[in-house]
C-alpha cells in the first residue's frame, strides 16, 4: 500500500509512506520520510530499523524473509531518485543493484528468480541477480498505481498487470518466455547474431471502468480484480481467462486498498475506504454445512433451494439474496454474492490485509500505523472478533 499514491487522510500517521505484506503475509514492512522498517506480523515484533539521514521510502517489497529488499525513494525528501529501483541488502547495509529509468518507478514485485519493475506505462521483467538481464518489456494503459500482481510459486512464475485497454488484464507465464537468436547477412556477407525473446500473452476484459487492484494466489492460478468503482470483486482463472467468481462488496462506490488470497486459494480478504475488511468463500467445501444457522444480507433470507447448499448462503459459501432463486427475471444485483465474514476497523482510513498464519485469522495494516488482528468463525461467519490492536508506527517513533 503506497500511501503517496492516493489523498492522504486525517487520521493517518505523519511519515509513514508504504506498508506491505511480504509473500506469505510473516512479515511486513513499511517505508518511512527517514528510512524503513521490517516486523514479523504475529506475533508484531520488529525485526529491522533502518534510518536514512537524507530522505524517505516510499516501496518497501520484500523477498520473504530474506536480506533482500526492493526499495524506491519517495516523500517530500526522496532516499533514492524516485526513477530508480533499488536492492538493497539488509545484511550488507548497502544498495547492491541500481535500475534507472526514463519515468518515476510505481511498483516493485520480486521472486526469487524474477525481479519485475512497473512504470507508468510500462512493465520491466528480469531475471533476479546482482547483474539483472532484462527478458522483456510490456506496455500498459496508463498505470498511475503501478498495479501487478505476480506469484510467488517455485514451480509457476504468472505475472498479471493492466492491458492496454482500459478494464483488461494481461497474463504472462514468466517460464515461458522464450530466448530466439536471429542470424543476420551484412554487407560484408559477415554473419551477426540478435538475441530477442518472445512470450504468449493472455489478455482478460475484467472490468469495464479502470482497474483499481490486482492479486495473485500462490501458484498463480486464479487472479482476483477490482474496478474504481469498487462494488464488485471478481475472479478468473490465469490459464483460461475463465470467470470463477464475482463477488459484491457493497452498492456504495468505494476505493479497494487490496485483495488477498488464503494459502489454500479457498478464501480472500479485501480492505476498502469504508473500513470494512470483506472475508468471501471461492469454495463452498471450506464451510461445514452443520451448526450453520440460515443467513443472508439484511433484506431477507433465501426461501427456496434446488441443491445441498444450505439455505442463506450460495453455492460458494457466501451470503445471498432472498431473491436469489429469480435470478433469471430480476437485474443482477439479486444474484450477488455477499462477504461472508466481515471486520471493522475503529477509523475509515486506508488498510492492506491479509491473512494470518493462526487458522482463520487476518491481518490489517493501517495507514494511522495501527495493526489489527481479527478472528472470524469458518462455520457461521459472520463478524469478526478482534483478537489484538497494537501499534507498528507512530510520528512520535522518529524523536
């Protein structure tokens, strides 16, 4: 969460620029006017305290728990020219790599064998080392937020980022780009070589407005989506392109800080500027059908079922309309599927959330510097209980 990206609000924390989780949601860090941190999320212990005499962070992306982190200068006195990518390693206490570029860097992903690099327009893909080679360069609508979601996974390297259409996604299988020497016959008849590479890109029309957020699970199956609008959330299988949920947050318009997937791939969690963390099932197996007491959105619970699934949820777990089973006559919104679970924060400020490591928990990160960590009940759902509020960050910190 890129806290310069968007207005800043009256209950955040003054100095702090960036806070995000790292692949498994462990650890996060957060980026500061002078330096950055790194905390283990739960139990929330900081781990790193680096100060910068001479400027702030505004990225923080880290490579798991490794002493690799990717950071790109930002606040009123940038660390770093905020054109630039920097590795910097922790151990060390020094930048190692340093990547230019023509136009300020937006977003930073990292894997262990891909370093991927996000400007404006455009997305800088290399192979991950103290001397990056660039594989390949894609081109993208306007990218303000520097959105890109890319899978952690060993075994399967899918990147996801905005079309060049507003409202489309591309995805690229990083294993799959492919090396080509070209052999070329000059004047002199000499022969020359010309390294290229090539790659299948997929391209999904998401959303028909702009795109707002991205989020890859793990093995870079499944991509979830969100528009500016905010309403719906919808998920699509990488490798077909194929819808596999649509899910609605509200009907009010509302801005989504981020989306995360569960390990499993079975559940996600999404912040807004509502400050409503929305927890919804992909899979309705992930839910016990016994102690599950009918239940839907306030206006009614469902009164007829052709199937198992109990009455009050959908066929993924989820709330439901009353009017579900007239679907086919009535407008879209009386099929939606609604969170099952939800959690409120004490402030309507801007959050990243992601789930804990302690069963059935999540996490939340706030722009005023609070952490929150909520339980919820994978039966009945419902609202969350929250389990700790402490603080990460506050100005006070930096006296």
């Amino acid at each position: 969460m890129n806290l310069t990206h968007s207005p800043s609000s009256p209950h955040d924390a003054s100095g702090l620029l960036f806070a995000g989780f790292n692949q498994d949601f462990g650890c996060f860090a957060v980026g500061l006017r002078n330096g950055f941190r790194v905390f283990n999320a739960d139990p929330l212990v900081q781990q790193t305290r680096k100060e910068f005499d001479d400027g702030g962070v505004s990225i923080v992306e880290m490579l798991y728990r490794t002493n690799y982190l990717a950071l790109v200068g930002g606040g009123r006195n940038p660390r770093y020219p905020p054109n630039r990518a920097i590795i910097f390693d922790n151990i060390k206490g020094k930048s190692v790599v340093e990547l230019e570029y023509k136009s300020d860097v937006r977003n930073v992903k990292l894997r262990r064998d891909r370093l991927v690099v996000v400007t404006a327009n455009k997305v800088f893909v290399y192979l991950f080392s103290l001397n990056p080679q660039k594989l390949h360069t894609f081109e993208t609508i306007d990218n303000p937020n520097g959105l890109v979601a890319l899978s952690p996974s060993q075994e399967h390297a899918i990147l996801a980022f905005p079309g060049r259409q507003q409202g489309h996604i591309q995805v690229v299988d990083l294993n799959k780009i492919n090396s080509t020497t070209a052999v070329l016959s000059s004047n002199n008849n000499a022969l020359k070589t010309m390294q290229s590479t090539t790659t299948n890109v997929s391209i999904i029309a998401a959303h028909s407005g702009q795109l707002s957020c991205l989020a890859m699970n793990f093995d870079g199956t499944k991509c979830a989506t969100a528009s500016e609008k905010g309403t719906l959330i919808r998920i699509f299988d990488t490798a077909t392109g194929q819808l596999l949920n649509e899910l609605r947050r509200g009907m009010d318009r509302a801005e989504i800080y981020s989306i995360a997937f569960n390990k499993e791939s079975t559940r996600i969690c999404v912040s807004s500027d509502k400050g409503t963390i929305h927890i919804f099932n992909l899979d309705a197996s992930v839910v016990t059908s016994a102690e599950r007491t009918p239940r839907g959105p306030t206006y009614g619970e469902v009164t007829t079922s052709t199937s198992s699934t109990p009455q009050g949820f959908t066929h993924s777990g989820n709330r439901g309309s009353s009017f579900r089973f007239m679907k086919d006559l009535l407008p879209k919104y009386f099929s939606s599927e609604w969170s099952f679970a939800h959690a409120k924060i004490s402030s309507e400020t801007r959050c990243v959330v992601g789930f804990g490591e302690q069963k059935n928990s999540i996490i939340a990160l706030c722009a005023d510097g609070a952490c929150y960590k909520f339980l919820f009940d994978p039966r009945k759902g419902g609202e969350c209980s929250r389990e700790s509020y402490e603080r990460f960050y506050s100005p006070f910190d930096d006296d």
